[in-house]
C-alpha cells in the first residue's frame, strides 16, 4: 500500500495558521491534497495535524484524518521523520501494512502530480530508501561570500575567486515538496540526504519554499505568473 502523508501542525509561529490559510484563491493545503490525489499514487491521502480546524479543511479537500498527532510531536523542534514515522505506525496498526509512504508539504502549491509519479517510479525501481524533490542553486555555491562581524566580506570558499562559473560542480537543494521513502526507512528514521536518496528535480520556477511573509507574497506573484502561462499555453495549443 502507498500513502501520502501531509503534516500540517497547528502552531505556525511566523505566518499564524500558514497551512490553511488562503493563497490564490483556497487553503494552502488543499494544492498538495489536489495534486496527491491526481497523481493516482495512493491508496490514502492522510494529514497529520493536531489542530481540529486544519482537520476539518484537510477532510473538505478529500484527505482523510483518522488521527490527531499527539502533542509531543507538534511542538516548534519536532523534525519531519517522526511525525512521518509515528503516521506510518499508525496506518500499519489501523488500516493496513505500508510499502511506500510519501510526506508531502502542506505548504507545497507548485507541487505536480507527474513529480510525485516520478519520484514513485525511483523508489519502486531501485534499491534506495528515499526519493525527493531537489531544484539547483541559481549561483555557484563555491563563489558565495559571508558577511563578517564588522561588515566586510569573505569567500566561503577563496580558492574559486578565478574559477569560471561553467568549471564548477552544479550544487542542488532540498526543494521542500515532498519525500518518498519505504516503509522500514521512514520507521527506523533513516536520515534522507544520502547514498540511498535519489532527486527528482524541479525547475526552480516551480520551486518556493514559504516561512516567511515575504516568502508568501513571493510565491503567489510566482504561482500566478506559472498559471497565467499555463491557461496561455493551453489556450495557444504550445507544448
């Protein structure tokens, strides 16, 4: 069985109540349900939420919540894998024994259904514990400076002041959309950024991540300029 887990805590501190809240015209949340559910992946769709009204929006938009996380896991420290773990248990003891799971960000609106495919694909396809969004840096990472205490400059990384931009290894980050991962690796908690991780990368246009009002504000002006493309595209007949 293949599952979508969506954790979605109640206590955003930054942007209060970020996982439902309105972006472009619905629940934040209801982008990473919608493209779950397109994608044809899963058997279940399940948010992960201790918050009673992020509940009720998740089970409006079709995702089903047949548990609320318990409070020692939705405090500010609590890190990803055992939230996805403690979901994975659950499902195991209460509706059935899990293959491949897929954490999916509620906070995710560029999410596609053909990405989350992709990354399905991977996992079912080789020997490796996770598959996850990635998109690239927009700079070379080995030209980046740091700003010091007295408000000068260094390089990171001052033996490539001379080296071309073309001459580096291309560097890629974490895209904050989703992770697939088995059952067994999702359980144990094995970490994700390793040998047994594969990318599924994402053009960085499709790719924002959101703590911040400004980030939210970022990511709206981007979602609305890729839909406006898309409707333009469709409309044309482009490809």
């Amino acid at each position: 069985m293949n599952v979508a887990i969506i954790p979605a805590r109640g206590g955003s501190k930054r942007i209060p109540r970020k996982n439902i809240r309105d972006f472009c015209g619905k629940p934040i949340i209801a982008y990473s349900i919608e493209a779950a559910k397109k994608s044809n992946c899963f058997d279940h769709i399940i948010v992960s939420t201790d918050d009673e009204e992020i509940a009720r929006v998740a089970r409006d938009w079709g995702a089903e919540v047949p548990f609320m996380r318990p409070a020692e896991l939705s405090d500010d420290y609590t890190g990803t894998i055992p939230v996805i773990a403690h979901a994975v248990n659950w499902i195991n003891e209460n509706i059935g024994n899990v293959k491949h799971a897929c954490c999916i960000y509620a906070t995710a609106p560029f999410l596609s259904p053909e990405d989350l495919r992709e990354g399905l694909q991977l996992i079912q396809s080789e020997n490796i514990d996770y598959a996850f969004s990635v998109t690239s840096f927009a700079f070379p990472i080995q030209r980046a400076v740091c700003i010091m205490p007295d408000q000068r400059v260094e390089m990171f990384y001052p033996e490539h002041f001379n080296s071309r931009s073309q001459d580096l290894t291309e560097a890629w980050h974490d895209a904050g959309q989703f992770y697939w991962g088995t059952s067994q690796a999702w359980i144990e908690e094995h970490g994700i950024f390793g040998s047994l991780t594969a990318p599924v990368k994402i053009p960085r246009y499709r790719v924002q991540d959101i703590d911040t009002p400004e980030d939210w504000l970022r990511a709206e002006l981007l979602f609305k300029a890729w839909w406006l493309d898309m409707n333009s595209s469709l409309e044309t007949g482009d490809k």
